[in-house]
C-alpha cells in the first residue's frame, strides 16, 4: 500500500528491495554455535569441532554449543560448592575438553567409563588445556540456556 503512494519508480524499486532483504535477513539463520544440530550429520561435528578449535585459540567464554567426544579420563567429583561430576573428553579433531557437570542440579552419569562417547550441550570456556563445558543442567531460575549431556541413549539434564 505505502507504495502505491510513491510516485518515484526508482524508490518503489529501493523499498522493494529494502524489504525482500530484510525479509530474507528475519527467515535465514546465522551460522551460530548453537545451531550445529545433528551432530550425527559428520559435517555438523566438523563444523562444531571448528568452533571449538576457534574458541580454544581465541581464548573465548561464554560460547553456547553442541559437540560430542569420547571420555578419555575419569576424574573424582568436584565438591566444593555445588558438586560436579568431571570427566575429559577427545573431540574427534584431538582437542581435550574437561567437562563439569553440576550432580546438584542433573542426575551423575553413573555408567559413563573411558571409551564412551559423550554428547553434549553446554557452556564453553576457554582454559589453556582445551577447555571446559559446564552448564550442562537446566537453569532453576531460568536465567540461563539449559544444557544436556548425552550417554547411552539418555539425556542428563
């Protein structure tokens, strides 16, 4: 309708444009770390995998994202505070990953061992021995995205 009014067909042509790109800027996702679904579709691990190594070299924090690994080492509970289950992970590109999984808030893993593979959602944050994932709960106060971890079959949130 707001065209109809414009006399200027080079400005009908402009809007018109304006508005088919914005149009397809509101239907397109970016390309975030959250959105690497179906992490068996190898090129969405390798692309989460990418992210990783980015974020290890860019010394990143706070960085939301799926990805999947085998447990390479089981490490004793963390209970200081709320207490976490630890466990290192193997990214299928070679980078270690130490998971913190809050047993405050979601059920302990109690049959992962070395050699399982592990998928997960969580929070990232950068340490110079590959990382850490935590954030792999639901948030009771819903102040943040909720994470999972994957084992078996079963999701641990």
């Amino acid at each position: 309708m707001v065209l109809k009014f414009l006399g200027n067909t080079t400005m009908k042509k402009l809007i018109a444009t304006i508005f088919v790109v914005f149009l397809m800027a509101a239907c397109t996702p970016l390309p975030t770390a959250d959105n690497v679904a179906n992490l068996d579709n190898p090129e969405a691990l390798d692309q989460s995998n990418q992210l990783l190594e980015e974020a290890f070299e860019n010394q990143t924090r706070n960085l939301q994202i799926r990805g999947q690994g085998i447990v390479i080492k089981m490490l004793s509970d963390d209970l200081d505070g709320s207490q976490h289950q630890r466990f290192i992970l193997e990214l299928s590109s070679g980078q270690t990953l130490l998971v913190a999984h809050n047993i405050d808030l979601a059920p302990r893993i109690n049959s992962l061992k070395v050699g399982d593979t592990v998928t997960f959602y969580g929070e990232y944050e950068w340490n110079p021995e590959g990382g850490v994932i935590h954030w792999t709960h639901h948030d009771p106060a819903g102040e943040h995205i909720g994470g999972w971890l994957q084992h078996d079959g079963r999701t641990y949130q």
